[in-house]
C-alpha cells in the first residue's frame, strides 16, 4: 500500500485532483478542507507494473492553520504531491515552503531522494490567464533534483490519470525501499511523537 | 499448491476430447495406470464459477465447476470434483447444461440421472477424488479480508488439491437467482454430510475431517457442522492479525418477540454473519425473521439512499446473493444514488472493511427501526424499559456505577417547533415588547421545541444576545440602530477605502476569504445563482493576480466576503480561519440577506467557537481532550478500544466540534442544531454530547469492525449526511443526564468512602474482658476500598455542568 499526501495552497484544486482521479468526476461543490478533513482518505486499485496495489491518499487543508494536525500524517508517507494553480503565480512560490516543511516534518530517511511529484492544476482555463509558464515550472522541479512534472485540470480531468500513475510509481518504490529499514515506525500509526504534537495528552 | 499446472502438464486437449480422457500427468503410483476406461458417473450436485487461483494475480485465475457425483458399484462411491470451463468447453454445450441444471436444482432420489465423465487429476487443476481419499477441508468462509471464501482439501495420502474460492455473484448471475442464498462453500459441505462425516476440528476451527478415524475423532472431538460454526468460523479462522479481526461483539439482531423464543437456534452475533445462515423457508425462526425483515420495505428515503448507494458497490457483490429480498431490492433501484456517491465524494474505491461497517450500520439501524415498528404494532409488550433501552449503552454504564436513580429521558419535542403565534406569547399584549417570559424559559422552549424557519430571523438575534430579553421594544430598537451604525462605521474602515482594502496584509485575507466563499453553501439558492458575463474577479476579490481559477461570483457571495472581513477587522487577533465562511453563510441566508444582521449574529456565535480558531489550537485541544475524558468514564469500553487504535486523539470528531456539525448534518437541520447549542440549556457544551451521542450510536460499528485509526477516521468523514439529527439530540440529552447523574453518584460515593475510612481508623472494638481497644483497619480492609476506586472527574467534565450564561 502506498501513502501519498497532497499540498499546496488552499484553492489550488487538490481535493479537485483526488475526486477526479478517484471517481472521475468534477464538481464545483467541494468545500474547503478543512480540520480534520484533511485526512479524507480514499484507496484506489492502480496498475502499475502489472501488479494490484492499494493506494491512500491523503487530502490536506490548505490553511496553515490546520497543518499542525496535518504533520502526523506527514510521517509516513511514501509520496509527497505539490500542487499549484498555474493561473496563480503566488501558489507556484509557495511550493518551495511546502517541499520545506514535508521534508522537515516529515524527516525521511533520504531526503535528497524522496519522491515528490508536482502537478500544475486548472490548465483548462484560458491561456491569458495563466501566470506560470511551463519553462519557469519546469526550471523549479529540475533544480529540486528532477521533480516529474504534470499539468492537469481537474476539471476536464487533463492529464490526472497520467499524474496518479507516476504518483502511484514513486510511491510504492519508496514503500518497498522503506520496508528495507527494519526499524522504520510504522506508518500508520500515529506514533506518541506526533500526537504529543498534537498535544492531546493522549 | 501440489496440483500440477498446466506448464507442467504435457498431455493435450486432442487427447482429452478425443477419449473423453485426461492425461494424467501426476506421478502419483495409483493413477499412474495410463488411461483408465471412462467411467460415467452420476452428477448429483454442481456449482459454478468456483475458481482456482494458480498465481496471486487475478487474471490467472481459472473458473470452473465444483461437483459431487456417485459412482455406481456394490458399495456406491461418492467423488469430489472441480473441472475447469475450458474443458467443459471442449466437450461442448450439452455438457455445460449437465452441470447448470443440476445446480439449479440437485439430483434427488426419483430425479432423471445426469451422467458426466470426469477427469481423474491433472490437466488445469482438474480432479475428482473419492471422499474415501479426502482427509479433510480447510475452511474459510468470506470475510472481511477474502470476499469469495474458499475450501481447501487435503487427501489422506498427504498431498492437497487447488484451493476453491467461491465466486458466488458471478455464479448467483449465471443461473439467475436460483442458487440459495448462502455461501457457496457452507452449501457444498451441506451436501457432503450427506455421503460423509464431517468433523470440525475444536484444535483448528478452520478444520473439517471427513470420515475421521476414531483416534482423530478423539483428538479434534468436537460438535458436527452446525449452524453456528460459520459463525465461529468466520470470528476464529480469518487470516487477518487477531487485533484486526472483526470482534464476536455483539451488534444485536433485534429480537423480535418470536425471535426471543426461537435465540437459542437462530441468535447469531452479527448481521453481518446472519446473512450466510441458509434460509429454511418454514421454521419458526424463519418466521420471525421474515416478520423483522419486512420492516425493510419501510425505510426513510435518507437511509434507503445510503443503503442504495452502498450495495449498489462494486465490493458489494459478493455479499448481494445473501441479502434478504426487501434489502436487495434497493440494489441499483431506480434511484438517485449517484448523486448520494456525488455528495459523498467516496466513489468506488474505498476499503472493503469500512465499506462493510456501512453496510453493518445500515442494516442495523433497519433492522432496529423495524423493532420499534413491531414493538409498537404489540402494545402489550411494550414495558417501559423498551423505550430506554433504545438508548442502549447507558443503560450499560448505569448499571455498572449508578443503579440507584431511574434512566433519564429525553424531553424534547421536535415535531412542534416554536411558531409565530407561540412566539407572540411569549411577550405581553401591551404591545410594550416586554417579555412574558423569562430567558431562562425562553430558551428552554427553544431547547425543546426549535423554531419554525421563518421565525429564526427573529428569534436568532435573542438566543444570541444580539438584542437584549429583558427590555421593551423601544430600547431594543434604542440598540439595535447602535449596533447597526456601528457596524458601518466598521465597514466603513476598509469599503471604498483603497489604502486599507489593498494593503498587502488584507490583501491576503482577500484572497483566503473570497477563495472560500466561492465554495461554501453554493447550492442554497442565494449563493446558488451566477449572473451571465461575469469576470472571475469581483468587487471584493483581490485582483486577478491571485486569485487563480475559482468559480465565479455573486452578489451575496461577496457580501458575505464582505462580512467575514469587516469581522477580521474587529476581531483582530484571529484572522481570517477556513471554516468562518461555513458559519456565517447560514446565518446570512436565514436572516434574509441582512448584512448587519448577519455580522452581529456572527459575532456572538463567534464569542461562543472562537477558542476553536486560535493560531495555537488551544481550544480544539481542550474540547477535544474534554470529550475524550467524557468517553473514558462514560463509555470505558469504546475509550479502550480507541487507546488500543491510537485513536485517542479524536482527529475524526475534529471537523465536528471546529465548525459545530456544519458539514455532518443536511442544511436545515444544522439550523435546528445549531439554535439548540445557543440556549446553553443543560450544559455551556452541549456540543460534547452531541459527538459522545454520535460515537455511541455507532459504537457497535467502531468496536467490531474498525480497529485502525484511518479507519474510523474515514468512517466518521462519510457519515456526513446520513445522520438523523432528531434522535442524536435525543441520545446527546439522555447521555448529558446521565452524565450528571454520574458525576453526582460519584461525588456521593467519594464522600462515603472518607466517611468509611476515618469510621475504620476510629473503629474500636470490646475486648473479653470488658475493655474498649484500637482496632484499626486491616490492610485488606483499605485494599478493598481503594479496589473500589471511582473514576476521577477532571476540572474539564465538571465545566460540562455549566448551563446558562454563567460563565
Ligand atoms: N477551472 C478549474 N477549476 C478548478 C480546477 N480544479 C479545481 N478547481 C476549482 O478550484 C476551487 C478549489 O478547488 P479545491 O479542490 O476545493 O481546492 P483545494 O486545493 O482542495 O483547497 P483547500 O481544501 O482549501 O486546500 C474549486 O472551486 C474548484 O471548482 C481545474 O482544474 N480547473
Ligand atoms: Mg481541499
């Protein structure tokens, strides 16, 4: 089973993204996430290599609010999604404190080699709107250590299905170089660390 | 896996068909004779797509049939066999027919004799063995982490066959219903007790020894196959970690009064495993059963999308063959269970363990619902216990610790809502505006009865101190122009006021709040329209550099824009916090698009949930460690279990309490909720109650069936709309009441433990010779009271007391 979470800035399209992918289907009704609904978590079969896996994907709030609560699930995932709106060049600057922050939180064993994926959303809207172009977007990902980079819209579900396949890629190769660290916690708990985090005393 | 697979085999089809034959290629010595003579054997029971799973990946999995069929002789010899689609293939249709005719109806004694030639062992997995050389099965029926069930067989001479695996939805469609209705495997090993023993090992659950030698007998000496061993089986045998395991907890099937009588044969532990019972159509139980389930067909539209939507999912083929007809019938009906999966957002993927706990709740609450409904139809049995007991686990708690006092009840009486008319008198006649009543009373009527929608906007601004209770009309009015001016004098601070409007930092609380509004409540039909020719920007939007793509505008859109940052201005220390917009909207709608209205009313509802929008989270903490030390002593079992899960940090009641059920709830009833909350009636956090009534209502669920944290996380998420907000509040009152009867038992008893220790300490007792001497406790006197530990009440619960506005 491979664990993504997907970020970026509220509104970039990120629960969008997973719906489409998930249940091929576009509504303009999704709300913010917020909270807890971050951990929305839905499971898809893909086929990748051949092979039937489970995947989990988790849908987090933009605001930083809410990230405190996010980080416990930063921990174990095997794939971290970047997201921005290409017609918002603020979100595309944002990317960099995101990559920052998972890597921080999420302290993985190789930092350098942990799998990242970027995906620019809402390229369905008209080209003079857009503020990032595909060179500038391109330069980032490669200076970060060869981010595989998508454009896609959710909303004429562009390119999503092509993006979850390398997303789904990556993280089941990360999976199975994790499972070689026999110590590695357990990812799907929520280890004491990070609930005391989450200061709930429990 | 011994059988040889088809690489191995080097015997080919011509052969097959040609002398009706298989090449044996097994080096097994017995069978090692070359071509034997055809045997024809009559086929006395067949079932289809029973498959052979060669590898681990789906696509090399073979289909075929599993049959039982008799060899005539001096002593007649009864063979088990499976042959694989392919080969019936080879011979042709009139085979093919053999075999589904005689699984829609089994030989019977006086019936046509269907002959069939079958392969002994060897090509594709194909044999047929006689159930003399069967040593025994290993069973394992479907559970949550193997949809099909599957039968292995071990022969005496040690080696095994190909596991089965029952593909009962395919093989429920290929002969159109006329199968039975349970699992294909429990009907096989049916049929075998009738040509052999079978044994169910009480070492190995999962293990039936056919015709058991007597020293095997004594070693696995158990019951014979009965009803209740799938049962058994299915708790004892699934390969799933015994912490994962579904618990043999029970989700009690609702006991008719028939099926009160008939428990002891037809009682099982779960729904979920009630279904693979066979259905004897003439039994008692059966009766009663069929007079439970037709309370099915009675089922609220909200529940009867949700039940529509969840069978009519993918995962749920496998279990469709053992639904009860009335529950099938909702299987793709013609309903509009699509936009159910919409709203959900869950689709089609989704784990099958939570997707089975859906299904469990379902069919429980039907099932419970039809209980009542029969309950009521027999007035006679009706005790006054019945009406708690749908209450179900404080009744539990009571008798554990405070059995001395009646069970609360609920006293609310949603079915008539405070109107109009109601209202007036609440006022004097005088036309002064002077209440009759007090505030107190006011809002006590409120708690109980709601409001017609119409008289929210009038009411609202009382139940949150907008306007005062207690004065006349005239200094009402005296008020309510202070605030309204007020409010666009705050207006005033940032509209038509560019330096403030476009500075950097609002700006950015621009964009959060217009991002937001744009997808909050935008079905409700103020939000809902867009007018033609209409930019992406708007008048409150930032400007078209960062806003990005998001769906357009309206008037009222921006208006409660608008609002959201007026209150940012005023409340400064907050921010602009996701979730804002979801309690603002309603508030906007039901006051009829009042601008000021809406702000003040927002700003009071504000006063009561700003500790849940703090930078530090602060608030949500504390809520949410309050709500956990409510479970632990409300419900020790459910807290158990979640610390188990590492659950305790209750992230799934997190959206709950930050934005008071807003999105658990459909729109009108978040209205009732929420009006509920503001009269503080029984306690200041009324809301606690109202997640610990949701926990418990579905704790059955939780208990069995989710036993990891993302589990119940993504449970908790999807219950959003389908919840029944009448009987939660219901369950949310009778547990406050509870509570405090708890907390009071406790304080009473805490106080009669001091009383008992300091009258042990002084305890004197006579001595024979008349003399009065110490005799202090004994230590096994002390132990036995500190045994008797009550639990805590922590400074947080206590504050769970609270009601009013004494704060
Ligand atoms: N045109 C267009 N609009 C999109 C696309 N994807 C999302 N949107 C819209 O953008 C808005 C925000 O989408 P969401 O999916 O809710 O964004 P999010 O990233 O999950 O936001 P948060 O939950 O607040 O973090 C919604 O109104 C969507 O309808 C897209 O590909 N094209
Ligand atoms: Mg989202």
């Amino acid at each position: 089973m491979g664990r993504v979470i997907i970020l970026g800035d509220s509104g970039v399209g990120k629960t969008s993204l997973m719906n489409q992918y998930v249940n091929k289907r576009f509504s303009n009704q999704y709300k913010a996430t917020i909270g807890a609904d971050l951990h929305v978590l839905l499971t898809k079969e893909v086929m990748v290599n051949d092979r039937l896996v489970t995947m989990q994907l988790w849908d987090t709030a933009g605001q930083e609010r809410f990230q405190s609560l996010g980080v416990a699930f930063y921990r174990g995932a095997d794939c971290c999604v970047l997201v921005y709106d290409v017609n918002s060049s603020k979100s595309f600057e944002t990317l960099d404190s995101w990559r920052d922050e998972f890597l921080i939180q999420a302290s993985p064993h190789d930092p350098d080699n942990f799998p990242f994926v970027v995906l620019g959303n809402k390229v369905d809207v008209e080209e003079n709107k857009r503020q990032v172009t595909q060179k500038r977007a391109m330069t980032w990902c490669q200076s970060k250590g060869n981010i595989p980079y998508f454009e896609t819209s959710a909303k004429e579900a562009i390119n999503v299905e092509q993006a979850f396949m390398e997303i789904a890629k990556n993280a089941l190769q990360q999976e199975a170089e994790v499972e070689l660290y026999a110590d590695y916690p357990d990812p799907i708990k929520i280890d004491s660390e990070s609930t005391q985090n989450y200061g709930c005393n429990c | 896996m011994t059988a040889s697979g088809p690489s191995a085999s080097p015997g080919s089809l011509s052969t097959i068909s040609t002398d009706s034959m298989v090449q044996i290629t097994r080096n097994d010595d017995d069978e090692r004779t070359g071509p034997r003579a055809p045997h024809m054997d009559q086929l006395l029971w067949s079932k289809s797509k029973v498959y052979v799973h060669p590898t681990a990946y789906a696509r090399d999995n073979i289909p075929g049939f599993v049959a039982l069929t008799k060899r005539d002789g001096l002593n007649p010899t009864y063979l088990l066999a499976w042959i694989p689609e392919t080969l019936l293939d080879e011979k042709g249709r009139d085979e093919w027919e053999k075999f589904t005719k005689v699984e829609a109806k089994p030989a019977e004694l006086d019936d046509d004799i269907v002959l069939v030639d079958l392969p002994s062992r060897g090509e594709s997995y194909a044999f047929s063995v006689p159930l003399s050389s069967v040593y025994s099965l290993i069973v394992h029926p479907p559970s949550l982490s193997s949809w099909y069930g599957s039968i292995g067989i071990n022969l005496i001479d040690g080696l095994n066959l190909s596991t089965l695996h029952f593909h009962d939805d395919e093989s429920h469609s290929l002969t159109q219903g006329q199968t039975s209705y349970s699992w294909g495997g429990e009907d096989l090993l049916q049929r075998l007790r009738q040509y052999a023993n079978l044994l169910r090992s009480s070492l190995q659950p999962t293990l039936f020894l056919v015709d058991p030698s007597r020293q095997d007998i004594e070693t696995h000496s158990t019951l014979l196959f009965n009803d209740d061993s799938v049962d058994s089986i299915l708790h004892t045998s699934s390969p799933v970690p015994p912490h994962r395991r579904p618990r043999p907890q029970s989700i009690s099937l609702p006991a008719s009064p028939d099926a009160e009588r008939t428990r002891g044969h037809s009682r099982r532990n779960s729904i979920l495993h009630q279904t693979f019972a066979p259905l004897a159509p003439a039994s008692p139980s059966s009766q009663a059963r069929s007079a439970l389930l037709a309370g099915f067909s009675n089922i609220t539209r909200a529940t009867r999308h949700a039940a529509q939507n969840i069978l009519s999912h993918p995962l749920a083929k496998p279990i469709l063959p053992h639904l009860p007809d009335p529950v099938k019938s909702l299987v793709n009906a013609n309903g509009e269970w699509s936009s159910w999966v919409e709203k959900g957002g869950v689709g089609e993927f989704e784990s099958a363990r939570i997707y089975l706990a859906r299904w469990a709740r379902i069919v429980a609450e039907e099932g419970e619902r039809s209980r009542r409904k029969e309950a009521q139809t027999i007035p006679a049995e009706s005790t006054s216990t019945e009406e708690t007991s749908d209450l179900g686990v404080f009744e539990l708690l009571r008798s554990t610790i405070s059995s001395s006092q009646p069970p609360p009840k609920a006293s609310r009486e949603p079915q008539r809502p405070v109107d109009r008319r109601a209202w007036e008198k609440f006022f004097n006649k005088d036309n002064s505006g002077r209440p009759r009543v007090s505030f107190a009373e006011f809002r006590h009527e409120v708690f109980k009865r709601g409001l017609t929608p119409g008289l929210r906007r009038t009411a609202w601004p009382f139940l949150l101190g907008v306007v005062p209770w207690d004065v006349d009309a005239e200094e009402r009015e005296r008020i309510w122009a202070e605030k309204k001016a007020e409010y666009a004098r705050l207006k005033g601070a940032w509209c038509g006021v560019p330096e403030v409007f476009n500075r950097e930092d609002i700006l950015d609380e621009r964009h959060r709040i217009d991002v937001d509004c744009r997808r909050t409540d935008r079905t409700q039909p103020l939000f809902a329209s867009v007018p033609e020719k209409r930019d992406m920007a708007s008048s409150f939007s930032p400007n078209i550099q960062d806003i990005g793509a998001q769906p357009p505008s309206n008037e009222h859109v921006d208006t409660l824009a608008g609002i959201l940052l007026t209150y940012n201005l005023y409340e400064k220390q907050l921010g602009y916090v996701q979730g804002m917009s979801d309690l603002c909207a309603p508030i906007y709608i039901e006051t009829g698009a009042d601008e000021a209205l809406t702000f003040w009313c927002f700003v009071d509802v504000m006063e009561r949930m700003k500790q849940n929008f703090l930078r530090d989270q602060s608030g949500m903490k504390k809520q949410l460690l309050t709500l956990q030390q409510l479970i632990a002593v409300m419900d020790p079992e459910i807290y158990r279990h979640l610390e188990k899960i590492d659950g305790l940090n209750l992230f799934f009641c997190f959206r709950w309490i930050l934005i008071a059920f807003k999105r658990e709830f459909a729109f009108d009833d978040v209205l009732k909720l929420w009006e509920v909350l503001w009269t503080d009636y029984y306690s200041n956090q009324f809301i606690l109650f109202v997640a610990l009534a949701l926990i418990e209502s579905h704790r059955d669920v939780i208990l069995r069936y989710l036993v990891e944290f993302d589990e119940i996380l993504k449970y908790c998420n999807e219950l959003s709309g389908t919840i029944e907000l009448d009987s939660t509040l219901a369950q949310a009152e009778v547990l406050f009441l509870s509570f405090a009867q708890l907390v009071a038992d406790i304080d009473r008893r805490t106080e009669e433990h001091k009383h008992t220790r300091v009258q042990l300490r002084r305890r004197k007792s006579t001595a024979k010779d008349g003399t009065v001497v110490n005799a202090p406790a004994t230590p096994s006197e002390v132990a036995a009271l500190d045994k008797m530990q009550l639990p805590t009440i922590s400074e947080n619960l206590r504050e769970l007391l609270k009601s009013g506005r004494d704060k």
